[in-house]
C-alpha cells in the first residue's frame, strides 16, 4: 500500500509540475498553489517513512500486545497519506478543469473557492500528520 501511495504522490505531483498553467492562473497564484501541494507532497512522503520506521520497530517486537499501538499508529498515518493523496487527486482535476472553462467566468469563481477549500483541507490534514508524527516521536521515547 505504502508504494503504491508514494507511486501515486510522485505521478500527482510530476503532472502538477509539468503541466502548462499559463492560461488558466496568474504566475503569481501558481506558484502558491505548486508551493502548497509541495509541502503537502513533502509531508507525505515524510509521513510514509514513518511508516516504514514503524513497521521495523514492530517487527523487532515480540509482543503482540506491545506490537498493536505501534502498528495502530501506523495504519493511521496511512489512512492520512491516502486521504491527502486523493485530495491532491481532486485538487488536480479541479485545477485542470479551470483551463477547459476558462470562458466562463463564474464557473472560474467557483472553481477558485473549490481550490481553495481543498488546500485548506490539504493543509489541515498536513499539520494532523505533523501532529501523529510527533505524537509518534514521543511514543518512541
């Protein structure tokens, strides 16, 4: 599951990253968006070798009661990743369909409050993983 999501992220964010959003957003208004998806994209990757650390640190364990949390915490940061992966999956369309409807201009107005309910929810489901992260740094002290 983990590399299909990495798989996923990488093929998400190369097609944000070579797309040609000349006609569809300002210069300046693109570049907030690739930076947010970035951070989103960096924090995923993050989280999902968290979850490989996880995943060890439960092997070297005998216990199965002691082994649960650890492994618990990691299917909840891959619930997460998967989550953000799919968002990044919608905002991407959304986006794209900006350039196809271009024409309209209230179709672009809602589009724009779409985007940016999405990154907005991409950016709290960024700091949620920031947060299991350290949750999990504690949990390994």
């Amino acid at each position: 599951r983990t590399d299909s999501l990495l798989s996923d992220l990488r093929s998400l964010m190369d097609n944000f990253q070579e797309h040609d959003w000349s006609g569809t957003f300002n210069s300046g208004s693109m570049l907030n968006i690739l930076s947010a998806i970035e951070e989103l994209f960096n924090s995923c990757v993050t989280s999902l070798e968290k979850t490989l650390e996880l995943y060890v640190a439960a092997n070297k364990i005998r216990g199965a009661a002691t082994r649960k949390p650890i492994l618990d915490r990691r299917e909840e940061i891959i619930k997460e990743v998967g989550k953000s992966v799919q968002q990044l999956g919608q905002i991407y369309g959304q986006v794209q369909q900006l350039g196809v409807d271009h024409d309209d201009a209230s179709e672009l107005v809602q589009r724009r409050k779409e985007l940016n309910t999405n990154l907005e929810v991409a950016r709290r489901t960024g700091e949620r993983m920031k947060s299991i992260m350290g949750n999990n740094m504690e949990l390994e002290k």
